[in-house]
C-alpha cells in the first residue's frame, strides 16, 4: 500500500504518499549455499528519497538505478528479465517509466495522473496498472488500464457498464495471461477478484474470517494481490485499512493505531476460492521465481521494514533495506533460461 517512514511499509504508505501531493539477517541462499538471486529494491537514500537498487537477495552488490528529486517505488521487472517498469513521483503526480534493466536508460510512458501497481503480461510488452484520483485510499477510485509499452496504444480494461459501477483496481495477470487478478467493491469492501482479462466471469475468490473489527469499528479490507509463478496460488494483504489511523482521522489515538497495524496479515488463497491460508503478519506479498512468498513489515530495532521470505524449512529474512531507511517494494528478477 511509499513514502520514507518507518513506522508503516508497504502500498498502504502510498495513501500518505497521495494525500501529501493533495494537501540484518541471514538470506536463504547464504543459509543453504545456494546461489544468490538478484531483485531490483525501491528504498530511501541518505536523503529519504526512494531510489532503485540492483543487489543480491542478501543485500551485497547493491548499485543504484535512479537518481529521482521526488522518489521511484513499486518497480516490477518484465518475465524476460530485460525491462522494468516503475512509478516515480513528478511534480504532482505519479507517472509511470521504463528502463533497461542492464543499461538503464529510462523514458516516462504514462505522464498524467497518479498511476500505481504496474505489472507484466507474460510477453512482457504489455503492462497493466490503476489510474487513481487523489485521495486518502486510491483504491477507491481506481481503473485499470493496458499498454503496449513498445507502441505506447493503451486502453481502459472492464468497460462493460455493469463493471464501471464498481472501482477496480491493483491489477495483476496470471502467468500464462488468461487471468486477472484484481481489488474491488463489488461486493461491498474491498476483496480480491480474478475474472478473465476482459473483465467477464469475474469471481471473488477470498473471504475473511470476519468481515468488520468490532474492537475498531472498521471494515477488513483485502488488497495487493500477487500470483504464484504456477498460476495455482495468489497472495494478498489483508487488514483494517490505513486511513482509520491518526495520521488520517487527524485524531490521535496511539493505542488505536497500534491495533490497526496489528490487523495486517499476507493471506494466500488458492485461485479458485477453495483453500486459503495465513501466511503471517506484514503487507506487500510478492513470490520469488521459486514459488515462496515474501511479506514486510515494520520493525522498530531496524528502524525499517523487516522482509521475510519462506522456505521448505521455515522464514528467512531478507536484508534487501538498510536499516533506518523507508521502502517502495521489491521485484524479482527472473531465474536466467537454463536454471530452474
């Protein structure tokens, strides 16, 4: 849900994000002498403004992409390992950028508005993403688009009438590009959807437990979905949302938020509906290439984001953010062809 701070990490720092423009522990490889994969990390400088960073799952290697005034998260590198995708905010807006993941030679795509979440098709030409408004839950007002990003046509996906009554919004494409996953209101809170990538047969495919915190008085709300590299699993955010904090009700109540942020939890369900677990406590799910999945969350002995990842035998941290410093996501690069 990305801005510098520790005390939230995630797509839910984007909510602050959007309503300031409108107002160290052992990698899984280390441990297991396996080879060290390579991911492309959004965090803060030593200014507190959000750059890209090539390094190793530990952390080593680290090289600077951007040099951004304004801040660059939520990259997502293509399913060939050759380009990435990223929002980075100008003047005020959030625009979306392509690069070379190896030269990185960089050129804004979409220029106007405020665009969030983008993501590959398979073929890795085309991209979906949500074109919000601004407002303390971009999600709320959200459609989804489709680019070629080699020819720069885009057009608005689910334009069927009975789909525009609804936001739709965090979109995300299955592996073999039949598929959608998505967030939206249709039912009344936000859950996550998949439908085919037109829109039709739309389906939600995860429930909560229980659909409002008493102890709050709030909506559970589900966001960030994220599919497994097989197709068969997605991962997804699940909690009351941010904007029922202080630093939205403009009403201090630390004892409130604290139990807030308690309620955020990755969830993985089955992409059919019929089997869901939790993972555990953070926001931002993602997969490595192996099928894992990562989450984050806040850990104040880090003054950062703590990033766990799990394995066959049990979660490891990932120290891809030094500490003290704020993050905007992390991508995957693809295992090269000839490795599994």
């Amino acid at each position: 849900m990305q801005v510098s701070r520790t005390p939230v990490v995630g797509f839910v720092a984007t909510l602050i994000a959007l309503s300031e423009l409108t107002a160290a522990g052992e990698s899984p490889a280390a441990a297991t002498g396996a080879e060290l994969r390579e991911v492309i990390v959004s965090h803060t400088d030593e200014k507190g403004v959000l750059q890209l960073y090539h390094m190793k799952e530990d952390g080593s290697d680290r090289r600077q992409l951007t040099h951004s005034e304004r801040g660059c998260r939520m990259p997502a590198c293509s399913p060939d390992g050759r380009k990435l995708i990223y929002v980075q905010q100008v003047d005020r807006g959030l625009s979306l950028w392509i690069s070379d993941v190896e030269d990185g030679n960089a050129r804004v795509i979409v220029n106007e508005g405020f665009n969030l979440v983008p993501s590959w098709l398979p073929d890795s030409r085309h991209i979906v993403w949500m074109k919000t408004q601004p407002g303390q839950d971009p999600s709320r007002k959200s459609r989804i688009y489709l680019m070629n990003t080699e020819t720069g046509e885009s057009r608005r996906l689910f334009s069927d009438p009975e789909q525009l009554k609804f936001s739709n919004s965090m979109p995300v494409v299955s592996p073999v590009g039949n598929l959608i996953a998505f967030v939206s209101n249709r039912s009344g809170n936000m859950r996550i959807w998949v439908s085919d990538l037109d829109g039709s047969n739309a389906r939600q495919v995860s429930t909560p437990k229980v659909e409002y915190h008493e102890a709050i008085k709030a909506p559970i709300e589900q966001k960030v979905p994220a599919w497994s590299p097989d197709g068969k699993w997605i991962a997804h955010w699940e909690g009351v949302e941010m904007v029922h904090m202080s630093k939205f009700t403009g009403v201090s109540n630390p004892q409130r938020d604290r139990q807030i942020s308690e309620t955020f939890h990755v969830w993985v369900v089955s992409s059919d509906g019929k089997n869901r677990r939790k993972v555990g406590r953070g926001d931002d799910p993602a997969w490595s290439p192996d099928g894992f999945v990562t989450r984050a969350f806040p850990d104040p002995g880090r003054g950062g984001p703590k990033i766990m990842i799990e394995t066959e035998s049990g979660e490891k941290e990932l120290p891809l953010v030094p500490p003290g410093r704020g993050w905007g996501r992390f991508t995957w690069l693809p295992e090269p062809s000839g490795k599994p």
